[in-house]
C-alpha cells in the first residue's frame, strides 16, 4: 500500500497567543472552524495541496506566518482574520512557489528515476518517483532540495543534482523537442553506438530522451541536463507515435501488468526499478497513455463505480480492485491495497515484500489468496470511462 502524508502539517489549531490564555479553549473555536473550512476548500488532500497556516496575536497585532499554494487563499485567510479579530495585521504568510526562485520556477528530471521524499533529506521516507524527461513545478529551496509538485499534483522532495533547473522558457523548448520514449524495461545509454561503450546513464520503461539523430540500430539522443549518448533503437519509439498508439484496452493493460510479474516491492516506487501496489497500478496505465493519481485511495476516487457480484463476475479485466476496511458505523472506509483484475477471478498485484504477483479469489486455485478476498472493498473502472476530471495546471 501507498498512502501517505508529506512534510505539509496545516496547523489550524491557534496558539495560547490569540486569545488570553486565562480565557476558555471555546473562544477560539469559531475562527478555528473558519480556517479549517478554509483548509478543506484550498487543501482537501494534503499530498497535493499546501494550505499551513498559524495565526498568533500578540496584544493588538495579529501575526499571519505558513504558507499556501494558491494566492485566493491567502487573500481569504487575511480578510478572515481581519473581521474575526480586527487591528493590524503583520504579514508572514507566503505563496509559493517562493519568490527567491526567481523565474526558474521548474525542474526537468535529469536521472533515471528521481526519488520524492517526504522531507529534504536522504534518510526520510520516499513519497514517490519522478521519471527522466518529467517536467515538475518547484515550490521552494531548502539545501541541495527542492520542493516539487508532478504533474499529477503530488508533493514531496527532490534534490537539486536529480534535475536541470530552468525556466518556463527551458520548459517549452524542451517539451517542443522531438523526443523518445524508453519501452524496453531497463537499458542505458550509452558514449558510442555499441554495446560495449561505457553508460552515461540508465534509462526504465517511460523515460523521455531528446532526439537527435538516427545511426543504424542506435539513436543518439540527449539527456534533459545535456548529456549526450546512443540508445539502441529497439528500447526506444518516437514519442509522437508513441503517444497516437496507446490504444487503453484490458488486453493491453492485461499483457503490460503481466510483463513486470517478479518486479520487486518498493515503497514509493512507481517503476520496473521497483514499486508499491498504486505504483505498480499507475506504472501501468501510464505505460497504456492514462495517468492515475499516485497513491490508492485517490485512485479508488476515480473511474466509475463496479458492483463485483456474487462471484466476481461483474468485473472486467483492466478493472481496479482496492482492499482493506470496509466502513461500517465505528469507522470509516480505509482503502490500503489496490491490484488490476485480468479476469477468471485472478488479479495482480504488488503486496508488499512479495514483489508483483498473480493471485486468484478462487478457493480451488493454486495461486488463491484467500487474505486479499476478505479485504476486498470495492472495484472501480477506468476503462471506457471518463477517469477523473484533469486538474488545471498551475502557473
């Protein structure tokens, strides 16, 4: 399973500051409400979102410090405070991206697999994973790290060597460039057109590579950072064909979920490098020209709802299964488990340590998982369907 927060705490609760403290903790609950709706409305899902926010007063003046992702929060915050408790107002409260970023507001990934953390350091836990040609937004600077948001919205960290720092300029000159896209599972490329030519870096399933040239069976291609190197070209399409063949069938996504059978466990991966259950998913229906949000209980928010049936017979290979708890009148649904239906009662999935598996709902077959049966929650249904509306991009 793969859900998790990141390093965004929205701190709503007011500190003894705003109120006297010799005053009950009920005086302060009215504008503690208001900047919790606030939250839900701007930051409803903290992964993708930033809404952290502490009002202080201290006598007459009121101190406004955290920060949010979208300036009409900001402005809503300020006009709250304002008529909740009047007088002057200091302003610590910023918008990012951070100003001192200056207009080099954007990252292209320049490794193979970028490694998001939760927090800007080497030891805190890996959010997710950004792939070679990926375009991120950078938030702010914190050391040799940047925050980033990728494109499908999820927030984390990034170190600075892992990408090629630029402008929006950099961004549409890069995404205008003719480009390749990695097919082959896991290949490098390479100084010189042979195999025996040192690497310059490897390359996974869904990296994207600057075009340059053809040389036989090899293409030269150039890295987001500059560097420069030769691709055998059966690893690699023209990413412009590659894009107009996706063809988002269950065959399609049966025979690709197939193909990485054996790939190990990794938390917060999202490649044949590695992955967890909703990377194993989102690798997946990548790989087939969809992209789903990151971790499972997003992705159990999308696509259409799908009744099961007595025996599973309603389902349709491609189909998403989630696992877990279901809600009862104690508590609330709790989604920690996603795999992909193929059909017959079987299923794959990446349960963790295991690696990505075939298992089966069926008592009588030698791959059941009788585990997984008792946790199913729900099915959900991408193919066919009208997924999840895109969310506007930022600027």
């Amino acid at each position: 399973m793969k859900i998790k927060t990141v390093h965004f705490v929205f701190l709503a609760a007011l500190l003894c500051g705003l109120f006297s403290c010799s005053q009950p903790p009920k005086s302060t609950s009215p504008l503690t409400a208001a900047i919790d709706s606030l939250k839900a409305h701007y930051a409803p899902d903290r992964r993708v979102a930033v809404f952290d926010v502490t009002c202080v007063q201290q006598g007459s003046i009121v101190i406004l410090r955290g920060e949010v992702d979208n300036p009409k929060a900001k402005e809503d915050v300020m006009n709250l405070v304002h008529k909740s408790l009047g007088g002057q107002t200091i302003d610590s409260l910023r918008v990012l991206p951070d100003s001192q970023l200056g207009d080099k507001r954007f990252g292209i990934v320049a490794v193979s697999v970028g490694n998001v953390r939760t927090n800007p350091r080497h030891s805190a836990e890996m959010g997710t994973q950004a792939m070679m040609g990926m375009v991120v937004r950078l938030l702010k600077k914190h050391g040799g790290w940047y925050n980033v948001q990728l494109p499908d919205n999820y927030l984390g960290w990034l170190e600075e060597s892992a990408m090629k720092i630029t402008t929006e300029v950099g961004v549409e000159s890069w995404k205008s460039a003719p480009k390749s896209i990695v097919t082959t599972h896991f290949t490098f490329v390479r100084e010189k057109p042979n195999a025996s030519s040192l690497p310059v870096s490897d390359a996974v399933a869904g990296v994207l590579l600057k075009q340059l040239s053809m040389a036989g069976p090899w293409v030269a291609v150039e890295l987001p950072d500059g560097r420069k190197g030769y691709i055998e070209r059966s690893s690699i399409d023209e990413y412009g064909h590659w894009k107009k063949t996706r063809k988002f069938t269950p065959e399609n996504v049966e025979t690709t979920a197939k193909s990485l059978i054996g790939i190990p466990y990794l938390w917060g991966g999202t490649s044949p490098k590695g992955m967890d259950c909703s990377g194993f998913t989102k690798t997946v229906f990548r790989l087939n020209g969809l992209e789903l949000a990151r971790d499972a209980d997003q992705q159990a928010a999308g696509g259409e709802a799908v009744e099961k049936g007595s025996d599973f017979e309603n389902l349709k290979k491609g189909d998403l299964l989630f696992f877990g708890r279901k809600a009862s009148a104690e508590k609330p649904e709790n989604i920690s488990h996603v795999g992909i239906y193929v059909g017959k009662e079987e299923f794959i999935h990446t349960p963790g340590g295991a690696g990505v598996r075939l298992n089966s709902f069926d008592p009588s077959a030698p791959n059941y998982n009788e585990a997984e049966k008792k946790r199913f929650v729900r099915a959900r249904r991408y193919i066919g369907t009208q997924p999840v509306p895109e969310v506007p991009k930022k600027k």
